[in-house]
C-alpha cells in the first residue's frame, strides 16, 4: 500500500508542470560566445532580418498540478531558455502568451501561464540591433495615406552593388475571431513597407525613378486584396491557425515573386514599355477591389 501511495505521489509531482510540445529544428552552430543569453522577445516582428529559425514550443496547461508556481510565468521562461541553450539559439520570440486567469477565447482559462513560442538564431549586425531594440518597426502601411519616397529607404547601398535598389514589403493582414465558433472572420489586408531594411544607391533616389517604388507599394496591396477577398469569400470560415497561416504566406510568396518579376521586366525602370504595361495591369485591378472603399490615393 505504501509502495502503491509513493508511485502515485511522484506521478502527480511529475506532471504538475507545463505540459510541453515541441517541433525543434536542427540546433545553430555554436556562436564563439560559448555564453548562453538567449533574449526573449514577445511578437516581435523579424520581417527582412536574417534569421535561422529552430523551431517552436509549446507550453500548456498540465493534466494534473498541485501548486501553481509550478505552471507560472517565471517557471516557463526557464524552460524556454532551457531549451534555447540546447538549440544555440540567441532569440525566443513568445508569439502567443495567456496570463493565469486570463480569458482568451477560444482558448479555455486557467491557472497556468501558457505560451507559444518560436526560436531563432539571428544575426547581430548595424541593422538588426536598432530593430531589436526598439518595440515598433519604421513601416508604412497602405491605410496611412503616406507617399514612399527614397527618403524612406534607410539603407544606402554601395555604387558598386549590382542591384539599384530593394524595396522590402509584406502583406500585414487582421481578423476577429467568433467567440462561439473559434473561427476567423473579418478579414482586413493593406500592403505594408518596411522603411528599415530598405535599401537603394544614392545614385538611383531621383525623383523621375520614385515611380517604381509607388508601384512596387501598390502591387503589395493588390496581393494583401486578394488575400482579403479570398478569405471572406471560404465557407465554411477557417478555425485552424496552421491552415490561415499557410494561405497568408502563399499569398506573400506570390507577391514577393511578382516584385522579382517586376525587377526582371521593367530592367528596374529602364524599360519603360514594360514599367507602363505593370502600371496599368496594377492600376485596373486594383480600381476593381477598392470601389466604395474610403480615397487611398497617396499624399
């Protein structure tokens, strides 16, 4: 009887602690600073770094726990940085995080801090450091009514690069979720252009050349569009974040294919048959999706 109480008694300590689940990745070479510090980092957005990502945990509620501390906050960034040490990773980016007692539908409350998480071996260089200090990214969206300028490329690069310039965009995209459901409804995509990680010649920032990079911002927002209208229009709506995820980065993916396309086609501007030829597809398609929509015409 007593052996039976001790099997149970280490069996409940054993899993009074986060339940984790995990998708790891090949581990980093180990940097020459054998010292492990991972930062973590809470929605960071790493767009345009160069990153090398290691995988992803997760940390949820356990079937049985007998004392909170176990499952709280403090006691799951141990096992993130844990894990992180083990992966040679420098970065933890908590992309999902529900505080005990917090509701967060359709995610069920409980006593337990719970997290997801990604992990990344990023480059430490002149422009990462500023981006992973600062909590907000130099980015202008579609909605902000802003003309880009070459002003707004913050990167120089050499004459000798043989590219002219870099034009650096995504499609930054919002939803709601039904609280009943736990489907994604209300689809909202704009383009988006990142001023940080932008780069361009000195030599090429004229203003005759500026045309290129206002149709770059609207083929952006042509794909962020499409995605808009693919994602309304599903019936049934989807409720699995892997699966939503997955048609967003299609869809980026196609965007970022059509910018190399434009690169290769207009010869970055100087064929100007070809730059008239994107201007007007763009433009056409693009009038279609915003009728009745409020005057995006950039000031």
């Amino acid at each position: 009887m007593r052996k039976l109480l001790l099997l149970v008694s280490v069996a409940l300590l054993t899993a009074c602690s986060h339940k984790i689940s995990t998708n790891f990745q090949s581990a980093a070479p180990a940097p020459a600073d054998t010292t492990c510090n991972p930062e973590i980092r809470k929605k960071s957005d790493l767009f345009g770094l160069n990153t090398q990502y290691l995988g992803s945990i997760t940390l949820d509620e356990p079937v049985v726990y007998m004392r909170r501390k176990v499952c709280s906050e403090e006691a799951a960034m141990e096992i993130l940085k844990t894990n992180a040490c083990n992966l040679n990773a420098n970065l933890i980016n908590i992309t999902l995080e529900i505080k005990p007692g917090e509701d967060a539908p359709p995610y069920p409350r409980s006593a337990c801090y719970r997290c997801i998480a990604n992990y990344y071996y990023v480059e430490i260089n002149e422009t990462s450091k500023p981006i992973l200090k600062e909590d907000a990214r130099k980015t202008i969206g579609w909605e902000d009514k802003t003309k880009i300028t070459w002003d707004n490329f913050l990167i120089e690069l050499p004459e000798t690069s043989e590219i002219p310039y870099e034009f650096s965009s995504r499609i930054y995209i919002s939803w709601r979720i039904s609280p009943w459901t736990g489907a994604f409804k209300d689809y909202k995509a704009q383009g988006t252009f990142y001023c940080d990680v932008s780069k361009a010649k000195k030599s090429f920032r004229t203003a005759e050349n500026e045309k290129q990079i206002e149709l770059l911002f609207s083929l952006t927002h042509l794909y962020a569009k499409r995605l808009e209208q693919d994602l309304n229009s599903r019936k049934p709506k989807i409720s699995n974040k892997r699966k939503l995820y997955g048609i967003i980065n299609m869809y980026d993916m196609d965007m970022k294919n059509a910018v190399t396309r434009f690169y290769v086609e207009t010869e970055y501007g100087e064929n100007k048959a070809a730059l008239q030829k994107w201007e007007d597809e763009i433009n056409t398609e693009l009038k279609q999706f915003t009728v009745g929509e409020p005057d995006t015409k950039r000031k």
